[in-house]
C-alpha cells in the first residue's frame, strides 16, 4: 500500500471571497502544493444542501475558481476542479451513508446551527452533508485535509467512516485515516466591526470585511473605519485580548507583513491605533489590490475558467475511478 502523502480540501462556492479565506485558506493551500499532492475541490455539492439560486450558484463557482488561481494556485501542479463534475463522489457518498450511522450524525454541530431551530424543515442533504464530505476525502484516499477548526467535527467522523468501512470489509488500512492540517501560524480573520465573529460574506455590512476584490480607496475607507481602541497600542499582548477588534488588526498586520505578532506588538506599543491603521492600509492594498485585478482578469475569459475545470475533472476522475473500482468490488456491487 502506498503511503504517499495525498492533501484534499473543499472549499464551499462563494462569489465574495474576502481576507479570511485568502489568510486563513488559500495561501495555505499555495504553500501547501510546495510540498505535497494536492486536490482543490469546489464543492457545489455542499452548497446546494441550502437552496442556491441556480445562476448564481454558476458564477460562484467559476468566482472561487478565479480566487484561487488568483492567489496562486497552479493547476499544473494541483488538481482543481468541482465536485458534481466527478460522479464518484455522489456515488461513493451514497455506500458511505450505508457506513456511517444516525447516531453519528446527530452529533454533528454544525447541523444544529445551519438547520436552526427547526430541523423538520432542512433539507435531508444538509443532515447527510458530513457522509458526503468523507466520501470527498476517501475517494482519492487523501491523507491530510486542511480545515478550519469548524470541520474538524465533519473530518473525526470521516475518521470514523473510514475505519468502520475498513472493518466492515475486512481490508485493514484500506482507507487511510485523514488528519486534519490545522496550521498553527494561520489566524482566523475576524470582522472589523465586531472582533468576537469571524470575517463572513454573509455579515450585512461590508464595512466588516475586506473583499479580495475591493479597489484600494474601499481598503483605505474600511481600515479607517474599522473599530480599534481609544487608547494607545499596549505593549502587553494580555491587555490587547481584551479588545478583539484590535488584536485582530494586529494579527492581520503580522500576517501579511510576515512579522511576528511579537515583533509587531513590540514596534506598535505605545503608538495610536491610527499609525497601525495607516501601515496596515498600505500592506493590504500591496497584497490585495493585485489579486483582485486577477480575479477580474480570469472572469472575463469564462472558457478559460471553464478549460481549467474541465481538465481538472478528468485528472480527478482516474483516481476516483480507480478507487472506486476496487471499492464496489469491496463491497459486493457487480
Ligand atoms: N464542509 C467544508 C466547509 O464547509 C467543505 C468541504 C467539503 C471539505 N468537502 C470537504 C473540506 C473535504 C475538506 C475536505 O468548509
């Protein structure tokens, strides 16, 4: 058996992709490709498990596409492609919900906060999503997935999956269990309006985030307007967990002037929040105004997006097809 290191990650279509997935997803998966076999897939599947309108469920996909080749992933040397593309995931997600059991699922937390507080009216989809996310990773019999701390729940049950399908058919190590990749130098983005809540597409004002696509005057007016503290920058990283909105600009800063957040606080104490902010400003508008100008570049040559997805479906396809193979024969299917 190979024991070859196989990186899956899926990313969920959304036609804002803003600093928290750029920080907190797709440079790691750039850096990641360095070292390891990649599959980037984006997962229409997932999404529909909410009701998509169907056009704009289309332009989402090729926005993520377009997001990701901005940022720098290489379709050379990673695979890319969409989910509904490849049959084999559907396919092998329907053995696994034969795998996976209702007490499982109903532990799943994420369930209970997107189904809110009526769960008769969700979709059966979106209670089975997590059987559908493990036949993701186990149909390329990836090794490392790397997630976000709210997916960690969703991949301990692919765990799970996997080794009761490993029992159930007697094939010992057949489905490598996945681990999780939670990069310990990755932060989690939060909003600039409110430092508890995570930057989110779905967070009313756009004031909160910044867009991967935003002109640099958007830039310089939301960082001017981000909430900070009336007081001076403290030198005590105690102090600054008390004000989250703060730290969080803070982080932002190490971040992507790839300083430590220990050199930082130490350059920063001391000084108003507004020196921080007019520094801050000039490194995103560095980072992000390029990245959006590409984005815009590969939405205007939709067949191009559309090329690149296609030759990425037919990369992923042999290997799916090649598990899959041996996985109905595992299981008895003819
Ligand atoms: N459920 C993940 C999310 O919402 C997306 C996802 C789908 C995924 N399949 C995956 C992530 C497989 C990692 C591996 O963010």
């Amino acid at each position: 058996m190979s024991k070859k290191k196989l990186v899956f990650s899926g990313v969920q279509p959304t036609g804002n992709l803003h600093l928290g997935n750029y920080l907190g997803a797709l440079k790691n998966f750039v850096s990641l490709q360095k070292e390891m076999k990649c599959i980037y897939c984006i997962v229409d599947l997932h999404a529909i498990t909410i009701y998509q309108k169907p056009d704009e469920l289309r332009t989402n996909v090729l926005e993520t596409l377009a997001g990701f080749l901005a940022a720098g992933i290489d379709p050379d040397k990673s695979i890319i492609f969409n989910q509904s593309s490849v049959s084999g995931h559907t396919e092998l997600a329907w053995i696994l919900n034969c795998v996976s059991r209702m007490g499982w699922l109903n532990r799943m937390t994420q369930f209970k906060d997107k189904a809110g507080p009526d769960k008769e009216k969700a979709s059966v989809g979106l209670y089975i999503y997590p059987n559908l996310m493990a036949a993701d990773i186990l149909l390329y019999k990836a090794t490392h997935v790397p997630v976000g701390a709210d997916q960690k729940q969703h991949l301990e049950l692919s765990r799970d999956i996997a080794q009761k399908f490993n029992n159930d058919f007697n094939c010992k190590d057949f489905f490598p269990l996945p681990e999780p990749l939670i990069s310990k130098n990755i932060s989690r983005v939060m909003s600039l309006r409110d430092g508890t809540k995570k930057m989110s597409k779905s967070e009313e004002s756009d004031f909160s985030r910044i867009n991967l696509k935003d002109s640099a005057d958007q830039i310089i007016k939301k960082i001017k307007k981000a909430k900070s503290d009336s007081e001076p920058i403290p030198e005590n990283p105690q102090e600054l967990e008390k004000k989250p909105e703060a730290l969080n600009l803070i982080k932002i800063y190490s971040d992507i002037s790839k300083n430590s957040f220990d050199k930082v606080l130490k350059e920063m104490a001391g000084k108003e929040y507004s020196f921080l902010k007019t520094n801050l400003t000039e490194i995103l508008i560095n980072e992000i105004t390029p990245v959006g100008k590409e984005i815009n570049k590969l939405l205007a040559d939709k067949s191009h997006l559309k090329q690149i997805l296609k030759k990425g479906k037919e990369k992923a396809n042999i290997i799916a097809e090649e598990n899959l193979k041996i996985i109905r024969e595992k299981v008895g299917l003819i």
